[in-house]
C-alpha cells in the first residue's frame, strides 16, 4: 500500500467573503511556489477532510482546501435553523471556487475530489476549462436524478431493513412520496427534536448504504457531530430535491468543454451508493479522461484506491502542468 505525505498544517487560512452573507473558509499548505491543487469535498455538506493534505508531496503541490457553503468552519453554518439556503447552490459553489482562485493568486490548478465533489469538480471544470490543469476524482457522481432515486430508493432491494427504518422516520402522510423532499421538510422543521430525527436517520442510511465497505470508523456519518450532522443532512437533502440545479445529463452532454483536459477517473467496483456505470458513462464522453476500476473498492475506498490516487496526483506533479 502507497505511503501517504506526512501531516502537515497550513502556512496560511482565513475566511473568503462571498456575498449573501456567507464566508468561506479555505487553507493552503505545501510550497507557497508549486504546483496548485484544489481538493473539493463531497456530501455536499460534509466540510473539507484535513487528511487530503496527505495525498500531496508538499515539496511540488501548493494544497488548497476550503469548506463549502454552511458546513465546516464556513459561516454561517447550515445547523443553525436560521441560516438560510437560498443562496447555496451548486451556481453560488462554483461562483466561490473561481473567486477563491482569484483571490490565492492561482493561474490554474490541479482539482482532486470524491462523491459529491466530483459533481462539482465537473460543473466548475466545464465553466472555466481554461482554469483548469488536471483532473482527479474517486467515487464519481454526475448527481442526476436518476442517481438520487437510486441512492435513496433504488438500493433498498439490497438493504430493505435499513432501508425501511430510514422511511419510517417520516412521517405516516411523507413516506410514499419522494423521500428526500420528506426529509427536507423534516430537516428545516421548527422543532429541534424532528430535525435531530432527521438528522440521525439520514445518517444511519448513509452509514447503511456503506456497511459491507472495509473502513476504519463503523459509522462514519453518525459518528460525526451533532451540528456537523445537521450540517451535512440538510445541504444534502436540500442539494438532492433540486438535482443540484443541473439539467438531467447535463455534464455528460457538456463533457466536449473538458476536451484538452486530463483526467483520471477512480471507481470501486463495490460501490453502492454510485454504481460504476456513472464513471463508464462519463470516460465514455471524455476521452481524455482514464478510468480506473478498484475491484475491492467501494464508495468510501480501499487501501488500493488510496494508491490508485496518490499515484494519479503525483503523475500530474511530474506533467508540471
């Protein structure tokens, strides 16, 4: 198994005002002068992983990280009942990655990200191809409709137990419907204790759709936080109900604005939460990107993703891109 980069802690941080309100946290680490590279969280919600600093030599990359919109050591934080969402969408995420890339000085920048990360990697990527060097995303997620029924309906024929508790937490009148516009309304409840209920019970689905993974932490979502929880539920469900504001198909029909950019595209085969057939789809459209299958891996990962990563990261330090 690849060794990852010793911890390191960043040379620089702060928060990036962004309008509406809303400040962004970002770090840099590394070299101040090498090559930059943008890791961009999934979730959404889930806030920036301190470890990504590890997959970088930090004697070659100039490691960004930052925490999206209401989650993380962003402000206003999404738990809070009274933080508004109207102005967090995948529009206003990729308005901030470019305003953050301004803000650092960056030319151009390597952007490394899983899940839900890919999905915005994708969106930013096809707005601001120039902007781009390298692309590098495990777990790949287009979030279409089709992916969100699939994660929250559909896999239930695998986990009809689980899958059972997690629509019997709403209530009687929401649980034939659309389980995510359910879970919306319950995690944007005036009572604190149904949103606490929703939270918990969206995380022990998440934590479900994962449990045959080999992992470190048994329930890494309900592990988390109380406030960090509400976070990630209530951006995840209110990203979910809207598709992410991206037209069905979206960034597969714009792959032709990627053309020139390279990527690498890393995928367990075991993956439940985002079957491989969305990441064949997409190296099916962008024929610059390669597709690497994990064949012991699923959404979380394995200790052969893990190198398959570090190994595509340090190959675009040697590009010098």
């Amino acid at each position: 198994m690849v060794q990852l980069f010793p911890a390191i802690e960043p040379y620089a941080h702060g928060l990036l005002d962004v309008g509406h309100g809303h400040r962004v946290y970002w770090e840099t680490s590394g070299n101040p002068r090498g090559q930059a590279a943008l890791c961009v969280h999934g979730g959404p919600g889930n806030g920036g992983h301190r470890e990504s600093r590890r997959l970088f030599d930090p004697r070659l990359y100039r490691i960004v990280l930052f925490d999206q919109r209401g989650c993380g050591h962003s402000q206003p934080h999404a738990s809070d009942p009274a933080t508004s969402m109207a102005h967090n969408t995948t529009e206003y995420l990729i308005a901030d990655m470019e305003r953050l890339r301004e803000h650092l000085g960056v030319q151009r920048w390597l952007l490394y990200g899983r899940s839900w990360g890919s999905t915005l990697i994708l969106a930013y990527a096809q707005r601001y191809p120039e902007r781009v060097s390298g692309i590098v995303i495990a777990g790949v997620t287009m979030t279409r409709p089709e992916e969100i029924d699939w994660l929250y309906r559909g896999v239930a024929r695998f986990l009809p137990g689980a899958w059972e508790a997690f629509r019997d937490a709403l209530p009687r009148a929401e649980r034939d419907g659309d389980l995510v516009a359910g879970y919306d309304r319950m995690l944007n409840s005036p009572d604190e204790q149904a949103r606490t209920k929703a939270a918990r019970h969206w995380c022990a689905w998440e934590d479900a759709v994962i449990a045959h993974e080999p992992r470190r932490h048994p329930a890494p979502y309900s592990e988390q936080p109380n406030a960090a929880m509400l976070a990630f539920a209530r951006i995840c469900a209110h990203y979910f109900i809207h598709h992410a504001w991206l037209d069905d198909r979206q960034l597969l029909r714009d792959a032709h604005r990627l053309t020139g950019i390279a990527g690498v595209l890393i995928h367990g085969r075991l993956d439940l939460a985002s079957p491989l057939a969305t990441a064949w789809e997409l190296a099916a459209a962008w024929p610059q990107a390669r597709l690497q299958v994990i064949e012991d891996a699923g959404h979380i990962g394995s200790p052969a993703m893990l190198t398959g990563i570090v190994e595509a990261i340090a190959a675009f330090a040697e590009r010098g891109d």
